[in-house]
C-alpha cells in the first residue's frame, strides 16, 4: 500500500477543525486541512461564546486580550409581543466575530506545521487500501485518519447518507438562518438577546469593535410566505415583534445584504462516519437560542485530539477510538443537546413562548437550571 499523504485529514476548517489540526500538528503529525472558503470570511453564526471556552483559546494561542471584546453578563428575552424577561448569566461570556476568530486559529494552525487549503471543496471521504481519501473538485488526498468538520449541512453528508438528509420534514429540520451585522447603539455591551417572532427568534449581542450581530433562526414556511425575500419576510413577521421593529428600523446594516443558510437541522446526528470522528455541528447541532454552539465546537476538539493522537501512536485501535470518542461526546453534549431540542421544539410557537417565559420569569432558580443545562465546565489551558 502507498504511504498515505498526511497522518491527519481535517475536512472543514472552522472552529473544531483549526483547533484539532493545531493540536495534533503540535506533536510532530503531518495535518491536512481543507477548507471551502477563503480567510477571513464571515459565517452564520451568533458569534457568543461561553466563558468555559477561553482557556482552550488561550491554548490554541488566540490573542483574546488584544481585542477588547465584549463581556456579556446578562440575558434578555422577549415573547412576540416584546414582553421583556430578564436573566443574570452566571457562567457569562464575551462576543467575537468568525471573520477573525477564523482567522486567528488558521493562522495558529499553519505556525504549528499545518498544511491548510482554502478554496478546496471536498466532495466525498471515502476508504481506500486502509487509507482515508478526500476527493475534491481539483484532485485526492490521502491521510492515514479523518476528521470531519464541514459544519450544518455539506455535500459528504449527502454522499455518506447520513440519516438527517433523508428525514422527512419535522419541528426539528426546516429552518433558515439569517445574519447581519449592525452599527446599531440599543444594545448594551454586557448583554445577549433574544426576540420571538413568529416560528422564530433573532440573538442580538455586541462583538469586536463595537458591532453588533444579529442572527435568527425561522422556520422555512416564513420565507415562503415573503415570496422567498428576506427583506419582505423581516418587515412581515419579524417586525410584528415590537423590539425587532425597533431594531431593522434603526440600525445601519456593515453588509451589502445578509449571509443566509437553508436547510438547518437540529435532529440528532452520528459522531462518526466511514471511520471518520465528527466535530461540532457535523455531530450534532444545539438550538442557537443555547447560545453555546461555537464553545461546544472548540470543546469537541479538545476531546477528539487526544484519542486521535492515541490512534496515531497505535495505542489505541480504530474502533477504539471511535467507540471512546462517542462516549465523551455523549458525556458532555447529550444533555445540552436534549435540552435545546426541547426549548427549541417549543420557542417561536406564541403561547408555549409566552408560557415558558411566564414561567422562568417567576421562577429564578429554574432559569439558572435551564440556563446551566446549557453550558459547561471549563476546559483547556
């Protein structure tokens, strides 16, 4: 057989996939990630992370200090009809754009002996002559293991058939997600918020340089009803939100027009596939109203990187690894998962919203339950 290329292939080079590579190229590994895109790029995402994330980054060399980035402390939730409920966030964290957290961990994974393509698009990762091979528009690459990390949804889901692409429309698979940022002065340095609208709700919260991004998740149906403009949809339906109203009619939007993906999925997903372990949303994507998307990412690196190691140095065999890999994914995300199904199976409805805030709004020591169920310990450094 043909010695394979690289000892690691990283398909996806976000957050998960950077901080593997750097990980593993620290220890001397030939690593190999491909990346779609072009640094740095802006992505959908609410761009909130969890105080439990920043050791990690520390690790991975990001320069957080040198950014003077938001705080965030507090919460701030709105039903449809901008009734406001007001939660401390124990745990808290600061905000912080892709565009150059991406960035940052690509250029830290490149000084730790990375190799990282951009532009390369990767089809299909399949086995060969016990090697993995990643097949992309300008040719294949082989690597002795694979980690996938292409994100919400991507074209080696399809070719894997994995079982979320064929599951028939439910509460849990058509939504869209939309992102802006703004120049925008109502929103408060040390605070995340969340608006309902009808089947949806906007996360607004402030990131470097004093911008703000807001991101929100509706449901396919409301796209259809504006005739398939964004635009029409957010006059329409997020408008009727009082405090959104306020916002879109106020804010000075940084670009031309708004990034937008379709087809999100919050059903559950495998943590490995064709041999391959899983990262961040490719294993499992938690309702952004959790706010712990991007920290849960980092930390399913953090976990994977060891046992990858392990694999590499033949202390472990391959069915091993993968075997330990979904336990501690289970261990550490299950719940959190669980958790955000069922607050996302019922926010954007207006009288389950309505009721559930009611109900966390009077009850403080069960908000910190739910709000608790969301985040995790410390991890990294």
């Amino acid at each position: 057989m043909k010695e394979p290329d690289y000892d690691l292939l990283v398909v996806g080079g976000g957050l998960a996939g950077l901080a593997v590579a750097q990980l593993v190229a620290r220890s001397g590994w030939r690593v190999l990630v491909l990346e779609k895109g072009h640094y740095p790029h802006h992505k959908v995402c609410g761009e909130y992370l969890s105080e439990e994330v920043r050791p990690f980054l520390l690790q991975l060399g990001v320069p957080l200090s040198q950014w003077q980035l938001p705080v965030i402390r507090r919460l701030e939730v709105s039903n449809h009809a901008g009734r406001v409920y007001s939660f401390p966030l124990a745990l808290g964290g600061f905000g912080l754009s892709r565009f150059l957290l991406d960035d940052a961990l690509a250029q830290q994974a490149r000084l730790a002996g990375a190799v990282v393509k951009e532009g390369e698009m990767v089809l299909e990762v399949v086995q060969e002559d016990g090697a993995m091979v990643a097949v992309t528009r300008s040719g294949k690459f082989t690597a002795r293991l694979a980690v996938g990390s292409w994100g919400k949804r991507g074209q080696p889901d399809v070719a894997g058939q994995r079982r979320f692409i064929a599951q028939r429309p439910n509460v849990l698979n058509q939504f869209i997600a939309v992102k802006h940022h703004f120049e925008l002065a109502e929103v408060p340095d040390d605070l995340i918020r969340l608006d309902n609208f009808q089947d949806g709700y906007a996360g607004l919260s402030r990131v470097e340089n004093g911008v703000v991004c807001c991101c929100y998740l509706s449901r396919a149906s409301n796209l259809r009803k504006a005739g398939g403009n964004i635009g029409r949809m957010e006059r329409e339906i997020l408008q009727q939100n009082p405090r959104l109203k306020e916002v879109f009619t106020s804010a000075r939007p940084l670009y031309e027009r708004p990034l937008s993906i379709s087809q999100v999925s919050f059903s559950e997903k495998e943590q490995s596939l064709n041999g391959m372990l899983l990262l961040g949303d490719t294993a499992g994507l938690i309702a952004p109203l959790c706010g712990n998307g991007m920290s849960m990412a980092l930390r399913a690196a953090w976990l994977a990187a060891p046992l990858l190691l392990d694999r590499l140095e033949e202390r472990m065999s391959q069915v091993q690894m993968l075997a330990e890999y979904q336990k501690r994914w289970k261990d550490n995300f299950s719940v959190r998962l669980k958790t955000g199904r069922v607050i996302q199976a019922m926010f954007g409805s207006e009288w389950p919203t309505a009721g559930l805030l009611g109900i966390l709004g009077s009850s403080p020591r069960l908000a910190q339950w739910v709000i608790k169920q969301t985040h995790g310990q410390p991890f990294g450094g």
